[in-house]
C-alpha cells in the first residue's frame, strides 16, 4: 500500500508511559510489558515489546496497519484503506498523531 509514515523520536517509549499516554487519550491497554492489546475510539490493535521496540498492528474504520516504535523513530504502514478515502489525508492525520505522540513523550519527566 504506502511506505511508512515516519517521524523521530527523542525517547524510547516504556510500556508504563504508552499506558499513561493511552489512559489520558481514552484507549484501553490490557496486557504487561511484553504483549498486549488494545482499544479505543473505534480502533483496536495489538502490540509486543522487543529489547528497544515496540512492534503492533492496528484496525479501524476500515483501515489496517502495522506500527513500530523505537529508539529514534515512529513508522506507522498503512496496509489496506477504503477506496474513497484519500491517501493524503490518511497520511497527513497519522503524521499529525506520530508529532502528537512525539511531543506527549518529550513533555513526560524520565522514567
């Protein structure tokens, strides 16, 4: 479908942050530290942590996808869409959510 959307990240993202971040946006995480699930606002995924990734996929309002967070960057890969819905606009709203996420990350104090 589309090459990954990408953005770089200051910080490595702990699962006790993501929870924290999710939380505070309304998205249920069931699961630890090393796979898990999750849901909200119509979206629901799965996820699993490596040494210094995060690895998932994702499905809603008929868009599928696959995401990675780790050290340095975010890439989010759109792999299936609705024909009717612009891939520009896709992409440009996923940017918007990797610079919210990037920005919620570097506002948290350390870990």
């Amino acid at each position: 479908m589309s090459s990954p959307i990408t953005r770089t990240l200051d910080r490595f993202p702990s699962h006790p942050l993501l929870c924290k971040l999710a939380q505070q946006h309304g998205v249920r995480v069931t699961g630890d530290a090393r796979a898990g699930s999750f849901s909200g606002h119509g979206v629901e995924g799965r996820y699993a942590f490596g040494d210094d990734h995060v690895h998932g996929t994702f499905a809603g309002h008929g868009v599928t996808g696959e995401f990675s967070l780790g050290r340095g960057q975010a890439a989010v890969t759109i792999t299936r869409k609705p024909f009717w819905l612009p891939e520009t606009l896709l992409n440009e709203r996923i940017g918007q959510g990797l610079d919210a996420l990037r920005a919620a990350l570097a506002s948290q104090p350390p870990e």
